[in-house]
C-alpha cells in the first residue's frame, strides 16, 4: 500500500547545526498525526521539508508515491497537493477576506473569477466565516484570521494539510474555535500533519502522537500511550512540564 507521506532518513543542517538527525515515519490516508515536542526539537523544519519550504540536506519525501525531493520534481505542482497553515495568519492585509481566499486559486490553479469566488465561499462557511467575507484582516481576529488562513489552504483542494502550531499566536480564548476547525476537517478524513502545544487535540484528534527531542523522533504510538503512558524519560519530562507548568 502506498502511504500518504513517507518520510525515509531525513536530515536538514543550517550551517554546522543539525536539526534533523534521521527522520523516518510514514502517515497513511485520512489519519491525523500531532508532533509534540520542546522549542527546537525539529518539529517546525520537519514540516517545511515535507512541503518543500526547506530542501533537505539528505533523505527523502515521498507524497502519495511521488518523490518530492527528487531533483527532476515539479516543486510547484508538488506544493499545490500540500495545504500549510502557520503560526502568523500570513493574510494580505490590503485584501479583504475574500480576495485572500481566492487570489491563489486565480494564480496557481487559474479558476475563473466565479469559480474561485464560489470555492472561497463554501471554505469560508466551513470554518464559519461566511459572513466575513466583504472584511479586511485587520477588523477580525486572530483566531479568525486564522480560520481565514485554513479557508485559503482548503481553497486549494490539497490532499494533505500541515499545521505549524496553529493557535500558538492566539489568545487562549481564540484558540477553541480554530481547533474546532480542525477537529471537524479530522473527522472529514482530510490527512494532517500537526505541531502542536494543544495536548487535548491531540489525545481527542490524533491516530498517532509523534515526539520530537534534538532533531529525533524519541517516541511514537497512540496518543493513549505517548501522552497517557509515555515509556521514554524524555516524553516523560517534557510532558510534565507541559500538563502542569508549575511543576520544576
């Protein structure tokens, strides 16, 4: 059977500092992985070489058979089949909501103006947002902007979506209604890719919990075992800091 993604040994150096250390995990149609994990562990150049931000300093990507750090690969066709939402909204701010939802539809995909406008439209129900459309970014919220932002990625028809931390920049009471989101996207089947701080999404959401430690996975299983019954020290600390802050 052909995964979804298929990541084989992947290592990224920025200079003489390696991020990534041997990478190898595979993510199969409709599942949802959350990549948990310290600032710094790999988890954010993990996902910007899945989708091509970052190339590789060696190993391999593979999306839905295709080889996507193959020298001879059309990174652009590759790029349109992987929607990616961030942790800064990256909307236009001199473009009201539904321009930013349809201009790279227009530009990448080259829909018509009415077909591109009908799309954002049914993006932007989905995430709620249907009456924002006439709006600039500037006159909603962050957690709006970012459903915004998800709207625009799901615009695009991708048959993979990565999300890097995507409520790290909200208010705490922001954050449920983006979550929501993407819980509902989940139970669609669409595949995710996520990093995450939220450990109620991904116990709830997630097939599988990945967790990242200098540049290597340290642990993976079903979020029952990595975050309920972590078998690592590792996992183990950083989950304690991360569930109860105030412990040392």
């Amino acid at each position: 059977m052909t995964h979804m993604v298929e990541i084989r040994d992947l290592h990224k150096s920025f200079g003489a500092l390696e991020v990534l250390r041997g990478i190898d995990f595979t993510v199969d149609q409709g599942q949802v992985i959350c990549i948990i994990g310290p600032s710094g562990s790999g988890k954010s150049t993990l996902l910007r070489c899945v989708n091509l931000l970052e190339t590789p300093t060696r190993g391999q990507v593979f999306v839905e058979g295709e080889e996507l750090t193959h020298p001879d690969v059309d990174i652009d066709a590759a790029r349109r089949r992987v929607g990616m939402v961030f942790q800064q909204f990256n909307l236009f701010p001199h473009l009201k909501v539904l321009e930013n939802v349809t201009i790279a539809q227009r530009r990448v995909l080259k829909r018509g103006k009415a077909e591109a406008e009908k799309v954002a439209r049914d993006n932007l129900a989905k995430v709620g947002l249907a009456d924002k459309a006439g709006s600039y970014p500037a006159q909603l919220s962050g957690g709006q902007q970012q459903r915004v932002a998800i709207a625009r990625a799901l615009a695009m028809n991708p048959d993979l979506m990565l999300f890097d931390e995507p409520t790290s920049a909200l208010d705490p009471e922001l954050v449920g209604d983006v979550l929501a989101v993407m819980r509902q996207l989940a139970e669609e089947g669409m595949t995710m890719l996520v990093v995450t701080h939220e450990m109620g999404f991904a116990r709830e959401v997630a097939d599988r919990v990945v967790f990242m430690d200098g540049g290597v996975i340290v642990e993976e299983g079903p979020p029952e075992q990595v975050i309920g019954d972590p078998q690592e020290d590792r996992t183990r600390t950083f989950l304690r800091r991360v569930l109860d802050p105030t412990s040392s």
